[in-house]
C-alpha cells in the first residue's frame, strides 16, 4: 500500500466530504434561522426516515460490497452486473409503489408529503449507492468522490435559490435534496456506462448471483440496520417523550455534534478496498499505527466544540434549550471514529460479519431498554442525552475488544485513557462557563499528548516507510 496513492485517494474523497461538510453546516446554521422549529422539525424526520431507506435493498449491496471489494474495474463481469443493477430497481420500483399507497390513507398532509418524497428519494438512493458501491470496491475514489460532490453542490444551489426568493418551506428543502441526487446519479450512470452497454447486448436474469449477495449481505444489513437504530430508537423516543419541536432540536444538537463525522466517514471509505488487498501479516501492523494516528487528532478536533457553542445559542436562540446538550454528545466523536475507521473496516476486511451483527444487536437491546427507562419511567431528557454516550461508548469498546483478540494487539491503557478524556471533557464544558471550559480542556489535551508522545511519533515513523 503506497503512502502517496493512499494520500491521493484521501484528497479526493475528503474535498468532496469537506463540501458535504460547508453544506451541512450552512444548512445547521442558516436553515434553522430562516424557518420555523416546527418546519425544521419535519425537515429532520424527512432526514430520519430517509436513512433507513438503504436498507430495502436487503443487504444486496452489502454483500456485492464484501465479495467483490478490492477488485478491479476492468476484471468486473459488466453483463452480471447490469443484470443485478436491473433487479435490483425493480425491487425498490415495489417498495416506492407501496409508499405510496401507503401514503394515500394518511390524512396529515405533511406526512402524506414526506412518505410520497421517500418513494422517489428511494429510487434515486439505490440507484445512486449502487454505482457509488462499484466505484468505491474498485478504488475509483475519484468518480466517487464526484457523485458526493454534484449532488451536495446542487442541493445547496437550489436551497440558496429558494432562500433569495423568500421560499421558507421545509418541502421545498426536500425538493432540492431529491434534484441533486438524482443529478449526481444521472453522472454515476454516465461514468459506468459501459456496464449498460455491455448489459444491454447480453441480458439474462441473474437470480444466483443475486441470492448469493443478499446471504453474504444480509447479516451486513441487519447489522447496519441495529447500528443505526441504536441513535435512532433514542430520537424515536424523545420525539414520542417531547413532541416534534423537541426532537427538531436535538437532531440540530446531534448534527452539530457530527459534523467532523464528514471527515471519519471518507477515511473509512477508502480504507477498506485497500486493506481487502493487503496480507493478513500487515493488518496486525496497521492497526496500532492507525489508532495511535487516529485518537489524536480526534482529541484535538474536539477543540471545535468551543466556537460553536459559543456562537450557534446566539445566532439560533430558538434552539439554546437543546443546545445545552452538545456538551454531552460532542465527544461521542471519539467512540463513533474508533468505530468506524478501526472496528467496522476491520471486522469487515476479515469477515467478521457475525461479530459485528452480535455487537450492533446487543447494543441496540441495550438502548432500547435505557431509551425506555429514560423516556417513559424517569421522563428526563438530560439522562435520555447521556444513552446516546453510553450506548456508543460500549458499541465502541465491546467491538474494539473483539478486534484485539483477533488480531493480538494490545491496547487496554488506552482504552481507558480515552475514556478519561472523555469523561472530563463532559465535565469540563457541563460545569464550567465555555472560556474557563477551554483552558482547562486545553491542559488535559496537552498531558494526553505528552503521555502518547512516543506512541505517535512511532506511528508517524512507521506510516512514512510504508
């Protein structure tokens, strides 16, 4: 794996996550601003919901994903997988056909206009991830990083348009969501086309093949499925325990709380074709390099929490009630990265899809139940808040230790130094006004690093001959 071609990749796939990053945060930041808390609020269920839809496809991305990932383009049979990209929209055409009639018997006109917009959104997504997913397992980084870029760079056009002439409806939010992806889609089909061409001369239903992803990836997709509940059944219950004003609110929390998740998510991305390349010898080597690389610099990113906590209360005073909880949620960035980039990739890279299915169940059990102590026996938001940590913080560690045992790597002290780190940083900005918060955060960062001096410089080292 050459350092400089893996760098170049990263290029790609960051400044296209870097814009979906500018998007993100003039659409937390303005669009708040410029509707209402109860508009906003139905613009983040539309957002909700809209998750979800990946997984209708049953896992037959997932498993072309781990059975042809680190494969080249050109060795792909382009006739097989046109044959899947056609079964596979026939199957969402009958979902998004069942929205919608659905869609008929609801009488709130608000939901009646979202369950409609999740049919054709649906559509559009499985078109969209399928070619994303050819061009991620085969190392195209760049046409995928394209794909991200059109369809965020026309979501805001339209979004800018729409605010210049006074449009300040969450449907039409939706409306410029749905014309960018399906623009950036039209670009992954012209960039794959000789998939069609190919396919189209040579068609013939490939039911085997299809059967043979939806095994291998079913187990992904349930998996998926309970990670992204885990947060997920905590929103359902606070929109159920709080109404959906409060439930706008915290989801604009969390989504400031996510936003250097941007950077973390296209570091995993082209992390996994990679390593799908490489022995099994080095995977035992790049994991305390990637980790005493990674825990770093998510320490010191979690310094942007101190300039937007103190701006985003002034511009969005509507929101400072929930606001109050970024403090909470904020470091949950360290759990998420660790997660992502370490335990997922790996786990995925040596088919461990098992051990990621039983990890995601089990702490998706466990947030149902703290979701229901929090929300309907004790009614406090603030410990409903704190589940999310929780929940993420085992995820986190119990998957982290399944990777060590697989791989007999060491790293317990840091497991708990992290930890530490964590736990002061709630307490620091929970207790402490945000000056007095940084300075002190700022010292506990500083003693981190000089702990682990050593450490990252070996990494740093061992990255450069590689």
């Amino acid at each position: 794996m050459k350092l400089k071609k893996l760098f170049r990749d990263f290029g790609y796939v960051i400044s296209s996550n870097a814009l979906t990053l500018l998007i993100s945060t003039m659409v937390i930041v303005i669009v708040p601003k410029l509707i209402g808390v109860k508009e906003y609020g139905y613009w983040q269920l539309f957002t909700f919901y809209s998750s979800y839809l990946g997984l209708l496809p049953f896992g037959w991305l997932d498993g072309i994903y781990l059975r042809y990932g680190g494969e080249r383009y050109e060795n792909l049979d382009k006739k097989l997988f046109f044959s899947q990209f056609v079964m596979l929209m026939l199957l969402q055409v009958v979902f998004a056909t069942a929205f919608i009639i659905v869609g008929l018997f609801v009488h709130n006109e608000y939901f009646f206009f979202i369950i409609n917009s999740l049919a054709v959104y649906l559509v559009i997504l499985v078109a969209q991830s399928f070619f994303k997913f050819i061009l991620q397992l085969t190392n195209r980084m760049r046409e995928f990083s394209i794909i991200m870029i059109l369809a965020n760079f026309f979501y805001i056009t339209i979004v800018i348009f729409q605010l210049l002439k006074d449009i300040h409806d969450f449907r039409s939010l939706i409306g410029a969501f749905i014309i960018g992806n399906l623009i950036a889609t039209l670009y992954g089909a012209f960039v794959l086309r000789d998939i069609f061409i190919s396919g189209f001369r040579h068609f013939n239903w490939s039911f085997g093949e299809a059967f043979a992803n939806i095994r291998v990836g079913i187990q992904l997709l349930i998996s998926n499925l309970a990670a992204m509940l885990i947060i997920g059944v905590v929103r359902i219950g606070i929109q159920r325990g709080w109404g959906i004003e409060t439930f706008g609110k915290v989801s604009l929390t969390l989504s400031i709380s996510n936003l250097l998740m941007v950077f973390i998510n296209a570091i995993s991305l082209v992390l996994f074709p990679k390593f799908r390349r490489i022995k099994r010898n080095k995977l035992n080597e790049l994991y305390p390099i990637i980790r005493d690389l990674l825990m770093p610099i998510i320490f010191v990113g979690i310094l942007f929490y101190f300039p937007i906590s103190y701006f985003i209360p002034i511009w969005l005073p509507k929101y400072s009630s929930a606001l109050i909880y970024m403090s909470i949620l904020f470091p949950m960035i360290a759990y998420q990265a660790k997660f992502e980039i370490l335990s997922n990739t790996f786990l995925k890279v040596l088919r461990m899809e098992k051990q990621l299915l039983v990890i995601n169940v089990a702490t998706l059990c466990f947030s149902i139940l703290m979701t229901i102590i929090s929300v309907f026996f004790l009614h406090s938001l603030t410990f409903t808040i704190f589940t999310i940590v929780i929940v993420m913080a085992i995820r986190s560690t119990i998957s982290e230790l399944y990777v060590k045992s697989k791989l007999n790597v060491r790293f317990s002290f840091e497991l708990l130094l992290e930890s530490i780190m964590v736990a002061l940083f709630i307490f620091l900005t929970w207790y402490l006004p945000v000056t007095e918060a940084l300075v002190a955060y700022i010292l506990v960062l500083t003693m981190y690093l000089l702990i682990k001096k050593h450490d990252i410089f070996s990494a740093i080292k061992a990255a450069q001959s590689m």
